[in-house]
C-alpha cells in the first residue's frame, strides 16, 4: 500500500503492536511488552490487533502472541532504527508498512513517521540523558536526535513510572500530547518455588547454601562496581557473603570483570550468566536477599519479581525505585558503599526483618497488575485516536 493510498483514521481499526522487545527477548523491557501485550489480548478479545517486529528472521513469539497477525521486517536494529529517523528526518511517510492500521504503539523507542495513523510511545527511562556515560556512543546519538521527534509526533506518550515522567517533562517537555503512567506487574509466575525446585537451581548453578542476588545486566548503570566494594568491605569486617550476580554482560563489561579479578573475591562472587525466565521464580527463592543498587531505573521490575517470590529486598533510593518498593525494600543511597554494605548485613543476619520484609513485599506487589495496564493503556488508545482527529482536522 502506498502512503497516499494509506486509510484515515476512521477507516482503520486494527491496533498494531511494536513487540520486538518480546519477541527479542530484551530483558525487562521485553517482558514488560509481552506481558502488556497479552493482557491487552484478554482485556479487548473483539479489538482486531497486529503485532509488529524487526529481525522477523530471530525472532520467537512466544503464546499467546505467536497467535495474532503480524506485519514485519527483515532488517536488523541499527539498520531499521536508522531508516526511521530518515524518514523522521525527511518526513517520509511510512504509513504503507502498515496496511489496515488504524493506531500503532511504539514500544522500542522507534516510532515510523506516520501520516494517516494514530501513535501512542512508551518510555521506559532516559537514561541516554540522565546518565550518558552508561551509554554507547552510537546510542546516545540515535535518542539524542531522534528521541525528542519521536515525543512531538506521538499522539499519546506511556512512561514506566511517575520517576521517567518528571524526566520526561523536564528534560524534554512540555508535550502537545498527554504524558500518562502507566506501570508495569508481575507476571502469576513469579511466587515462591517449591524446595523441589529450589534445590535443582541450586545444584544446576553450583550455589551455595545462603546468598544474596543481583538479576540484571551487567553494565555501569546498575551500579555493580559499588556492590563489589559492599561485598569487600563485608568480607574484610569478619561477614563474607556469598553474591551472586544472574545475567548477561552488557556494555562496558570489562571494568566490572576487572574489578572483581582485582579484589580477589573468589568464591564469594558467583556468575551463572543470563538465567532462563522459567529458573527465576527458583533462583529468587533461593536467595537470603535480593540487592538492586542501579543508579537508575525506568521502573526496576525484577525488585517487584523478587518480592512476589518472597525474597526481601535491598534497593536503591534512586529514580523510580521507591515508587516501586515502597516501605517493602530496605532503600539506600547507591552511592553510599558503607550505608549498601550495612543494609546488606542487616538482612543477612536478621531472621525477623527478612519476614518482615518478606510480608510486606507481597502487599507491595499486589499493588501492581497487568489487567489494571491493560485497562490503562486501552483508554490511552482511545485518547490518542481522538488527539489524531483533532490535530489532522
């Protein structure tokens, strides 16, 4: 379909879905838009949806995504990321790519230059602007162009947390299109695992008896140079504690990985690598704590993860964090070694806190669901939809 043969907003219905995230499997953003996703099926079962990704060759949706229609490219992330802004650029409309789509949501901080299609963009953070250091060159340049294109052309913006909306507005505002929160939940999976269960993540990852653990991957951003030194000055007052950090290596690797060689921890320091979804419930289990000391977050979803597994919380006091733990997490400064160091201590060694902690983790998640975001994001649409109306009149 060409742009000029594109439908106008009351001629289309289908509501088209950027999953690549999930079908791609990009950590929490990724599970984020699986879970939005699947409650939006079950939340509108008569709204015609499509789902949309990139590296149509790679990717793996999973149920009950790999059930809709879908519409995809071939072309692999800076390629296509790269035809976006050009057409951003040039405004080149894309709206032919989309054939019979009547409002698309860009989850993956690509928004297409769209004519005849209503838009919603979510944010998850802004960290290229808040913490530029954390990020690639490469990255850095494509949000820093693109990223305030995208934000005036959407009809409708989602941020993560009330935390990525004052960033939102502050650095890039103000909007002509509304800013709504809608946050993210705990997908029913994650509770407590069975001692069966528990005791085969601990023999497939070789882990010891006690230990506190980071989920995340392993960049600048969540802060894991200062959990070395927390681990280290623990070791070095007479209370080793077993960490063990599950997920992959991601940008800026290698000063992590020559830290930990430096400080010869040995044994205390655990790395099992990215852990499939189906061993978290198990490994969240297992572990005495559960310690997030990122400098910054979008949302920070494995801290509500850890607490519907029943595993107290140590987490930073940063961005969105409080939002999301509440009075559930024990919350410190990530850039206070000392103070990280002794809140770690104090849930190791204190049985009433960690129940406590543990009870109050449960309240603080069921605070959260994907049925209520589905709700939340379907008004959204609607909104959108009329703000297109207004704005092509």
């Amino acid at each position: 379909m060409t742009p000029s043969a594109a439908p106008t907003y009351s001629d289309a219905q289908a509501i088209c879905i950027d999953v690549s995230p999930a079908v791609h499997g990009r950590a929490g953003i990724g599970r984020y838009v699986q879970s939005v996703t699947a409650a939006l099926l079950t939340a509108a079962p008569e709204q015609p949806f499509v789902m949309f990704y990139n590296r149509a060759a790679q990717a793996r949706p999973e149920p009950p995504l790999d059930r809709v229609p879908a519409l995809n490219n071939a072309l692999a992330d800076k390629p296509w990321r790269l035809r976006v802004l050009l057409a951003q650029l040039m405004r080149r409309c894309q709206d032919g790519m989309l054939p019979g789509v009547g409002l698309f949501h860009a989850t993956d901080h690509v928004l297409p230059c769209l004519k005849h299609i209503a838009s919603v963009f979510t944010v998850y953070d802004v960290t290229f602007a808040v913490y530029p250091e954390t990020q690639t060159v490469l990255n850095r340049w494509f949000l820093k162009l693109a990223f305030p294109r995208f934000l005036r052309a959407a009809h409708a913006v989602i941020a993560i947390s009330e935390s990525t909306r004052r960033d939102l507005l502050r650095l890039f505002g103000p909007f002509d299109a509304s800013v709504h929160v809608v946050y993210g939940a705990v997908d029913a999976r994650f509770q407590p695992a069975t001692p069966d269960a528990v005791a085969r993540v601990r023999t497939r990852y070789r882990l010891p008896e006690r230990f506190v653990l980071f989920v995340g991957t392993i960049e600048p951003r969540k802060n894991l140079a200062r959990l070395l030194e927390a681990i280290c000055t623990l070791r070095e007052a007479g209370t080793p504690v077993p960490l063990v950090i599950a997920g992959r290596a991601g940008w800026h690797y290698r000063p992590f990985a020559d830290q930990l060689r430096r400080t010869a921890l040995g044994g205390l320091v655990i790395l099992p690598g990215p852990v499939p979804d189906a061993h978290l419930p198990a490994l969240y289990s297992a572990a005495e704590a559960f310690v997030f000391p990122s400098l910054y977050e979008g949302f920070g979803l494995p801290v509500l993860e850890a607490m519907a597994c029943g595993t107290p919380v140590v987490a930073s006091q940063a961005a969105s964090l409080p939002e999301v733990a509440g009075e559930a997490a024990l919350l410190v400064d990530p850039h206070d070694v000392r103070q990280l160091a002794a809140s770690i201590r104090q849930v190791w060694q204190d049985a009433g806190l960690r129940a406590e902690l543990r009870g109050k983790g449960w309240q603080q998640v069921g605070r959260f669901s994907w049925e209520k975001a589905a709700q939340q994001t379907l008004r959204i649409y609607q909104e959108a939809r009329q703000v297109a109306h207004a704005r092509h009149a």
